[in-house]
C-alpha cells in the first residue's frame, strides 16, 4: 500500500448481473393500496432534470479503491468512474459508523439534530428527507438495500410494512429493503412483502434498482434512486469466483475483498445500464462510503491515514466518492473538503429549488460550483459529534475534541499532516482559537436540535423509538422458527431472542 503522502500528492495530478427474485411471501401482507399514480409526477418535472443515483457502500475505507493502487483490489468499474467524473479525494462521511451518515445524506444534518446519535437509531419522522422533496418535486423515488434509519439493530431482516419507519415514510415511492447490512441470498421486503432472492447482496440491489431505473426511464419518469449496500459490512461471505484473487489472504480479510469485487461489479452493471438506456449523460450518480474502514483487515483499508470506523480521526470519517453526471462534469480530480451533509443542499440547488423545502438547519453546503470549475476553499466548515467527540474540518485545520466535557481540543494541520501526528495549536494559535469558538457555538446549536427546537412543534415526537434488537419486535416473531437456522440470523437467536 503506498503511504498516504504518496496517494495525496498522486491525488493532487490526474492520474453480471447474477441475481434473480425467487419470489415467495412469507406471511407478511403488504398495505393493500397499489403502486403510486406518478402520472402527475411527469408533468410537475420540469424537462432537463438529472436523474439522481446515490450509491453507499457499508464500512469501505478510503483507501479501498483500485485507482489509489490498493496492493491486492481491484476496482476497474469505479476506476473507469473515476476517469469520467469528479473524484473527491477529501471527501467525509457525517459520522464514523452507519446509521448517522444515512440520516446527514437525507436531510443534510449532522447526525445527532436528527435524532441518529449512533447505529440502529431511527431518524425522527419529523425531519425533512431528500427524497420528499425529491418527490413533491416530480420524481419518482427508490430505495434499494440496506436501511437502518428504523431504530432497529442486528443483522438486516425484512423491513415490515407495520414498521412506521420504513422508507415510504421518508419519500421513497418503491423500495426493496432490509434494515441493516446483508449478505449472500438475502431475505428482503418489497414494500412490506417478504422476498427471497439469491446472488451476492451488492448484484441483488442493484438488480432491483436497475429494474426501477428501467420502468422510469421508459415512461419518461424522472427518478432519484438511492443503493445502499450491505457490503463490505461483516459477516463477510463471497463468492468463490470473487475470492480467487485473494488466495493468500486471512479468511476474513479474503471474503471482506471478495465483497468489494461484487460490489464494483454492480457500479459497471449500473453504468452500463444507464448507457444502454440512453440515459448516462443526464443522470447524476453519486457514491461513497458511509464512514471509514476497518480495523483488522489485511492489506490496510484506510490508505495509511489514522484512525478506523468509529473513530473522528480521518481514517473513520475520510471515504472514497465520486460523482459523474457527463452532461455537466468534466473528469477531474479534486480536493475540495466535502461531505454527505452536502448531498442534500447540492441537489436542491442543482434543480433550483426554494431554500424553504429545507425548514431545518443544514449543515452541509452546495456543491454545484465545483462540479463546473475548482473552488480554492471552503467557506463554511465540515462539524461532526458523535459519542461526546467533536470535530470541525476548516479547509486545511482540524480541531478535535476527544471529549466534549472536557474541552480539550486538538489541532491538526491535514495538508501538512495528512496522518494527524502533530498538534499544531500551539503554532497556530489564533485558528484554534477561533474554531474552538465556531465548534462549541456549533454544538450548542445541535443540543437545540436535538431537544427538537427545530421542529414547529418544539419537541421530539413522543412516539420516537429507541434502539432495539429486531428479536425484540412482536411482529417478528412468527418468523422466528423459520430464521433460526439462517446463518445470517442464527447468532442472534443464541444470545437475544426474547
């Protein structure tokens, strides 16, 4: 693996579908309602809208990708992205874990105002999606994958059509979900019916997002499309094809790689579909990762930067993005400092829309002057908080707070210090000074937020969930007899079932 000075001065040049829906209903019943009239979504879009991808991978590190030369990946689909659209080289998920950078891509708030303080926390129905907007905008709207905004933990089961969280309460007209990370053969639920599909996880998506994107295409529909996968998120089980470049790896470590090569084999299904379609060069496809890599897997994942999943060191929070829209992009490499919570600002303002569809405060910004030509800095800082730590990226500086309570704070010079060894605050007093203040009167906003001030009602719903186990579910239960053995599931009826 070169070093991480090595891949940010390369940074800075310019360097099958296998699955099929097996479909039975395992008992479940879907809202009897059909799918959604969008007869007069086609009028309410205005002509020329990019149609909108956005595709997360689940715990891939920044330095998970072929095209910064990982020692033993490769990724010829999203290399072959990378050359034909916009690589974010400084690019951050809005949180370390999984959950809250979820919540940040759909509303374009840090993590904690949503109510998604960590993983399995469900985001508040109070908040303001993209996809609503998206909506109410004249798309069509699909989710595809892995969930978790439903306050549910352990291994990704079936989203139930009784669940008050699902995806059709946050905007999503259609959606084929499961609510967390899965694997091989998944048990999946469309709209609420229970579906067994075999194949890799990432081909099975992208299967059916494919299948959504076709039906749109050729109604003349335009659509916004989100692929959340399971992979590369333990446990890990690829196909034997898949592993065969890694012989020499650590079991783990083989099947964690073997994922991430279905999963780039599902971007080439996806942008070849959209060429075949005749619809590439309007259609905005966005992917990244939804925060840092992981620990113990060989080779490195995070390209040599500090820190892992759950860390605020940049190893937890930098992941690899790309965007390509050719109608508007031209290829390039950038190292722009910009994060998930700028989706949603970017596409409001890519299709013109009034401020107001956002009535909360977002902490992200727009993106859409870099898509046309570089911007020397960024005007307004990147704030994460999670689990009492805090920090804020100001272009080249990063302040750190290991401890909120404590308030003591670090500074790191990333442009100078890309592996945050040194803090700097003594040279540079007077930025730390000043993002100190910006970081604590940031903060002091979030903790309105979380009380619910943002909210017309000035209160958290009283019904919001907490986290729980899905063997804690009522309406799960009856399923348990026939999930037991399920190798995705079984660990869970050990040590949880109640």
């Amino acid at each position: 693996m070169p070093s991480i000075n090595t891949l940010l001065i390369r940074s800075r040049s310019r360097m099958v579908l296998v699955a099929t829906a097996a479909t039975f209903i395992l008992g479940v019943i879907a809202n009897a309602a059909g799918d959604e009239d969008v007869s007069s979504n086609a009028a309410a879009a205005a002509n020329g809208r990019p149609n909108i991808v956005l595709v997360m991978t689940d715990d891939q590190g920044w330095g998970q990708t072929g095209y910064y030369n990982h020692p033993v990946l490769k990724t010829p689909y999203l290399d072959a992205m990378s050359e034909n659209g916009l690589r974010m080289d400084r690019f951050y998920a809005g949180a370390p874990v999984c959950s809250p950078t979820r919540a940040s891509v759909l509303t374009g708030r840090s993590n904690d105002r949503t109510g998604v303080q960590s993983h399995g926390y469900a985001l508040r129905r109070q908040e303001t999606t993209i996809a609503s907007v998206l909506k109410d905008a004249g798309y069509v709207t699909g989710h595809f994958g892995k969930w978790h905004l439903n306050g549910l933990r352990g291994a990704g089961v079936p989203v139930l059509h009784t669940d008050n969280h699902h995806p059709g309460h946050f905007g999503f007209d259609q959606w084929v979900s499961v609510t967390n990370f899965f694997d091989r053969d998944p048990l999946m639920s469309r709209r609420g019916k229970f579906e067994q599909f075999t194949g890799d996880s990432s081909d099975v998506a992208m299967t059916e997002a494919i299948d959504f994107i076709s039906r749109q295409s050729k109604a003349n529909q335009p659509f916004f499309t989100v692929v959340w996968f399971g992979s590369p998120h333990s446990p890990w089980l690829a196909d034997d094809e898949d592993l065969k470049p890694f012989a020499s790896l650590d079991k783990d470590s083989r099947h964690h790689y073997g994922e991430l090569v279905a999963m780039d084999r599902s971007i080439g299904t996806l942008r070849d579909s959209l060429r075949r379609l005749g619809i590439a060069e309007n259609t905005l496809v966005w992917y990244c990762s939804d925060n840092g890599g992981l620990p113990k897997i060989t080779p490195d994942t995070v390209g040599g930067l500090r820190g892992n999943k759950g860390s605020l060191y940049e190893g937890g929070l930098r992941v690899p993005a790309i965007v390509e829209w050719p109608a508007t992009i031209q290829p390039r490499v950038t190292n722009y400092p910009a994060c998930t919570m700028d989706i949603f600002p970017t596409l409001v303002d890519l299709l013109s829309l009034a401020p107001s569809v956002a009535p909360n405060p977002l902490d992200g910004v727009s993106l859409k002057p870099l898509f046309h030509e570089e911007i020397e800095s960024r005007e307004k800082p990147i704030p994460f908080r999670f689990s009492n730590k805090a920090a804020l990226i100001d272009n080249d500086f990063k302040l750190l707070a290991e401890n909120l309570d404590r308030s003591k704070f670090v500074l790191y010079d990333l442009n100078n210090d890309p592996t945050e060894t040194t803090d700097v605050t003594a040279e540079h007093p007077q930025v730390a000074k000043r993002m100190q203040k910006s970081l604590v009167e940031w903060n002091e906003s979030v903790k309105a937020s979380v009380a619910g001030k943002d909210y017309p009602e000035g209160r958290v719903d009283p019904d919001h969930p907490e986290p729980r186990w899905w063997t804690e579910v009522e309406d799960y239960k009856p399923f348990f007899d026939q999930w037991q053995d399920r190798w995705e599931y079984a660990r869970y009826f050990k040590t949880k079932r109640k």
